[in-house]
C-alpha cells in the first residue's frame, strides 16, 4: 500500500515541480506555465481518499524550496476566530492572516523573509473599525496577531506599545460628541501609514490607492476599506476580495525583481484543503476572478473538493487523472496552463497486484505472517479508500510489534504468532490500538474510522439508518427527536462526495460496514440491532407474505427458517435466474454473529432434504458476500458444491451451472456475487479486477 501512496505522490511531485518550476522531493522537472498564469488544480475526492496526506506532504516538501502556505478552510479555528469579533473579522480575513503567514514563514533559507505589507494595513484598517479610545488592550492584543506577517522585524513588542500610545493620543484629539466609526478608521490608518512609511513601505501601501472610491489616495482608500467590512454585505465582500488581491500583490512583489525570483526559485504554492466549504470555494472564486480581468499572477493554487460539481468548478477543464495533467505539464507548450482551471480526480487506490492485491501487506508484514487471504480481504472492504487502508495496515502493524516483541524468536527464525496467524478483519475492526493517553480504553479501530469518515452527530444518525435500503426505510428508523430529517441526511452524504446506490441508502460498502459495526456494538445486548431489523422485517412483510426484504433483515437478527422455506417452496419458478438473484437478495445480510453455524452449514453437504440444500446455498451465499470474511479456496468448493447439488431441484439448472463457475472466480478474485452500483463504481475506480 504504502508503494502504492507514493507512486501517486510522486505524480504529484511531479506535477508540482513543473508548475512551480523548483525541485519537489528530490525531483525536478521542466518547467511549466511559463508565459501564462498557471492553472487553479482543483483535486476532487470523497473523504478518506487522500487529498489532505498529500496536501500536508507537499507543505513539508515544497516548504524548504519555496514560498508555501497551506490552510485548512474547515479548520474550527477559523471559525472561532472569526466570531470573536464578527464586526472587523470574517473567515475570509482569517484565512488571508493564516496565508500569509504560511507564505512568510516557509521558503528557502537563503531568501529573504517575504514581507505582507500590503495584506497587513489592509487587516489593520478592517480591525480598526471597532477600536476606540478605551480599548489600548485589544489593539495591542490585535496589532500581537498580525506580527508575523507584519513589516516589522525586531522588537515588535516595542513596536506595538508605541503604535498604541499614539493612537490613543490620536482618539483622544477627536472632537466630543464621539465622531463617526469611519473617523476612527481614518485616524488609524492614519497613524499606520506614518509608521509604515517610516519604515520604507510607502510604495507597497501606494497600492490601496487603486481600491474603488480612493482616487488614488491609500489613506482614503484604506479608510474605505475598512468603512465597507464593517457595512456588510456586498460591500464587505468587495472589501474581501481586495484583501485576497492584496496577499496576491505581496507576493508578486517578491518576485518583481531578477534577484528575487532566482533567490526563491519557484512560484509560490497555496493548498486549500477541503475548499468544498464556501470559504475554499470564495478564495478559489476570487482568484479565478482576478485572473480573468488581467491581473496574472504566478501563485500555483491547488484546492481540494469532495465532490466535482460545485458552481466554483463549472467549466473547469477535466482531466481523466492525475497523470494526465502531469503529462500535458510536461509536454511542449502550454497544454496545461490554457486552462484557467483543472480538475484533477482522486479515486480509490488500485490493487496492489494484478489481481489478488497479495503485496498489498508487505510493508507490515515482510514474515509472511498473516492469513494469505488478508490482503485481498482488507482491499476488497476498503475499496481502495487510502484512509481506511492506512489506519487498519497500522493497527496490523502495532499488532505484528507487540506480537513479536512477546513470543521470542526461534532456532530457525522469529515464529508466527498466534494473534497473527489467525488474524481477521473482525478482530481488527475491534482492536484498540494503544495511545499515550489511553493505552487500553481509546476506540477501536473501527470507531476511529467511523469517526474520521462521518464525523459528530451525522455518524450517530446514520449508524441508526445503515440498514436502510432507500429514503423510505431510512425514515422509519430515524429515531423522532433527530437532529436532521432524512432528506438531510442525503444531502450531507452527497456533499461529503459519499456515491449513491439504487439498494442501499449509504451506498459506500466500507463506511456501510462501519455503521452496521456500530449498531451491532451499540448496546451489549444488541437491542438497537435487533430492533431496528425487527422493525424493517414488519415494514417489508406488510406489502406482502413473500417479501425477499423481510427475509433479508431475518437474517441479520439470526432468523433463517422463514427465508429458507420460502425458497424450498418457489425452487421450481420457471425462472431460475430470478430465483438465484432472490437467493442473492436474501443473502447479502450484514452479521456479526453466528458466523461458526454459518460455516458449518455452508461446508457440510450431502444433504438428500431439499430445505437441507438450499439452506447450505443460503448460507454460502451468505459467507461468500460478507465483506469481512476473508476468501478461501474452501469457499469456492462450498458454493460450486451447493448450486450444483441443486440442479435437479430447479426448472433450468444451466443458470446454476453457469453460476457456480461465475461465483468460484468471484471469490477467487474478491468481487461481490451480486452487482450493484457500489461494487460497479469500485472496479471503475481501480477496484478489485
């Protein structure tokens, strides 16, 4: 796996190293985009597919060589922020703070530190607007905020006390009655200018004098600035984007000059993790803006959305994968950089082998200890989803240290310990891998992932509608004071970028898992389980005496008598192959329990009892389709065994015959018995062929 992670970093190493033209994690490639602004790179994947392990590999790779600022847009920080003071702050200022502060403090050592003048009086005149002669402790506590991407360097302590005393000495002149916020505003921008243009930075503040209204004065510019923040609205939106040109103008003017480009060697980066939020999607649109009116600039802007639809996206040039846009990177021309945007997908990850993903382990297991069938059955759950696949192959790996480091090694080499040798993916769903804070009582590792894939109060609920197959049967197991109605529900999954399913409501098969996992585990007596499929079993018997969903949700509480009869008695229905997808229907059950009787049917034949075969088929079937059971040969011989014991039974045993070849290699080579939309979209994604 974790070849497979950096074959795609690597990608995207590459990709990088062309568009910021400097060396990225040891490589270095042509340059790109060298008349044209490059492209904004939109990087769409659902959650658990990568986008921020890459986006923080890159921040630690690109941050030595070149100007790099990384930011989180769904960072609660932001968000806290922000509502400290919602009259002179907003997501956008403190993600433009943030930026800026990346950018000054990332680039190679040999290159001066690059100076926001701009962006910082730009803050200083919008946080101005709430100042007033009785507040010396805010200001300073203010002016500390923005030290780091302040024009200043040394003591700014010092700094901010005098800038501080003069501008309550300025308040204090005011005329009585207390004047207008906007008189404030000007006094302080005012007292800020006369320091920064002490401090060589009158050029660099010359730049407000362009902002709409100014007339070329950045006094009165700077003033309205900070006027239309504090007004809301569209004007405080217009004041925004400003401040998002001006980061960007800072920025150019690092590079303005030849020794200033080659002292840095590459264009600066700005990664926007999860931008699907509005303020990623505000801060992409404002760029994109920009650009368009004539404004070129050289930051390389990679943002990362769940889904590929948002309105910020429309028209955006999409690429098939990421070693597509790598390939037109480095092709001759500008292939690439044509494009004001492109969207770059994140898919699952492919099998690490050509067919049973064998090495998808030997990271962690180099012994050979595990079950042979482990790889393929972690990749078959996780469909390739590098989250999931991360945090199971480091419980694998805790597990392989803590093994070895208690059964000592042999005569003839370290033996294979028991806990590995019989290791399952239910066993690891349940371990609880050890922290400094809570080495025995953390979640396990299935909780943690569940945690990580549906975060809060929409994991709760939809650990409560996991066995539902539409909107109709999700409604009647969400409890009545929920917090969310159902259609909600929906729409937070698709705006995670979770896909859909025509036969289940959570269509992803991993997070699925996780869920059912989780209702199982909720009460030690199982209550919750049992009552939520005891209540679709009513609600599917009630459209009929022979539903094929009623059966379903017996089996997962453990009931399989009526399933079986009802097959036993529709066995000689003219049409074998409707028969066979019933069979399959029924079959693909979630459960937690009874798995040795399952095997046990399942592998004994013989039987002379109809009711008797086709119960060893159902519980085949059963087992074959159980995303947690890990694939053997002895499986393959159970379901080739059962179809064929009933050919007799049935009206065409030639479906069957078909079936048993059909179902054998299926196990074989981890793809489901049964097609639908979640295991189609998997192997389209890279999946389990």
């Amino acid at each position: 796996m974790r070849d497979q992670l950096a074959a795609r970093s690597e990608l995207l190493a590459q990709l990088t190293s062309h568009l910021t033209g400097t060396q990225v994690a040891g490589r270095t490639f042509r340059p790109s985009c060298k008349a044209l602004p490059p492209p904004v790179v939109a990087v769409v994947g659902g959650r658990g597919m990568g986008k921020s392990y890459d986006f923080a590999w890159l921040r630690d790779s690109c941050g030595p060589v070149t100007p790099t600022a990384y930011l989180d847009c769904a960072d609660d920080a932001l968000r806290t922020g922000a509502a400290e003071s919602p009259e002179s702050r907003s997501l956008v200022t403190e993600a433009l703070r943030l930026l800026g502060i990346g950018f000054t403090s990332a680039g190679p050592a040999r290159a001066p530190t690059l100076h926001m003048t701009r962006l910082f009086a730009g803050l200083v005149a919008v946080a101005s607007g709430t100042w007033n002669a009785d507040q010396d402790e805010r200001i300073a506590a203010e002016l500390r905020r923005l030290e780091l991407i302040s024009p200043s360097r040394g003591n700014w302590a010092a700094v901010v006390q005098s800038w501080v005393a003069k501008l309550m000495a300025a308040y204090a002149a005011l005329p009585m009655p207390l004047p207008p916020v906007q008189k404030f505003i000007e006094v302080s921008v005012e007292v800020l200018l006369q320091e920064l243009f002490q401090r060589g930075s009158r050029k660099a503040v010359g730049w407000y004098g362009a902002y709409p209204g100014a007339q070329g004065s950045a006094r009165w510019g700077l003033t309205l600035l900070g006027s239309h923040f504090r007004l809301g609205g569209d004007q405080r939106r217009r004041a925004e984007y400003f401040l998002g040109q001006a980061l960007r103008a800072d920025l150019d003017e690092a590079y303005r000059t030849t020794g200033g480009w080659l002292l840095r060697t590459g264009r600066p980066l700005m990664l926007l993790d999860n931008a699907h939020d509005e303020l990623g999607e505000q801060l992409v649109r404002d760029c994109l803006t920009h650009r368009s009116t004539g404004h070129p600039d050289r930051v390389v802007v990679y943002a990362a959305f769940r889904r590929g639809d948002p309105p910020v996206l429309q028209g955006a040039h999409r690429l098939a994968s990421l070693s597509s846009a790598v390939g037109l990177a480095g092709g001759r021309g500008d292939g690439l950089c044509v494009h004001p945007m492109v969207v770059v997908p994140y898919p699952p990850l492919p099998p690490a082998g050509p067919e049973t993903s064998d090495g998808l382990l030997s990271h962690v297991d180099p012994d050979a200890m595990l079950p042979p069938g482990l790889p393929r059955a972690l990749y078959r759950f996780t469909g390739g989803r590098p989250l999931a696949m991360t945090r199971m192959t480091d419980a694998i790996e805790e597990l392989r240290t803590a093994a070895n480091a208690a059964v000592p090694p042999g005569p003839s080499g370290p033996p294979a310990p028991t806990a590995l040798a019989t290791l399952t993916l239910r066993s690891l769903l349940r371990h609880r891998p050890a922290t400094p804070l809570q080495p025995a009582t953390g979640p396990t590792v299935a909780e943690a992932l569940r945690e990580e894939l549906v975060p809060g109060e929409l994991g709760e609920l939809l650990t409560r509608v996991s066995p539902a197959a539409d909107a109709r049967s999700a409604e009647l197991l969400l409890p009545a004071a929920a917090g969310m109605t159902t259609p909600e529900l929906r729409q937070a999954l698709d705006a995670d970028g979770w896909p859909r399913c025509d036969r289940h409501f959570v269509a992803d098969h991993c997070l699925r898992t996780l869920l059912l996992h989780r209702l199982y585990h909720l009460d030690a007596d199982h209550s919750s389980w049992l009552g939520m499929h005891s209540r679709l079993v009513m609600h599917y018997a009630a459209a009929g005496p022979a539903s094929w969903p009623a059966y379903h949700h017996e089996l997962a509480i453990g009931r399989t008598g009526g399933a079986i009869a009802h097959l036993t008695g529709s066995l000689g229905r003219a049409d074998t192959a409707a028969w066979l997808d019933e069979l399959l229907h029924i079959a693909s059950a979630p459960g937690f329990e009874g798995l040795a009787e399952r095997r046990r049917l399942a592998f004994t034949g013989g039987h002379r009892e109809p009711d008797r075969r086709v119960e060893r088929l159902l519980n085949a079937a059963w087992l074959a389709q159980d995303w947690l059971e890990l694939p053997e040969a002895r499986l393959e011989a159970a379901v080739h065994g059962a179809l064929h014991a009933l050919r007799d039974d049935v009206a065409d045993s030639s479906v069957l015959t078909d079936a048993a070849t059909h179902w054998a290699e299926s196990i074989r080579s981890g793809r489901p018995l049964r097609e639908c939309d979640c295991s189609r979209r998997n192997r389209a994604s890279g999946g389990t062929d």
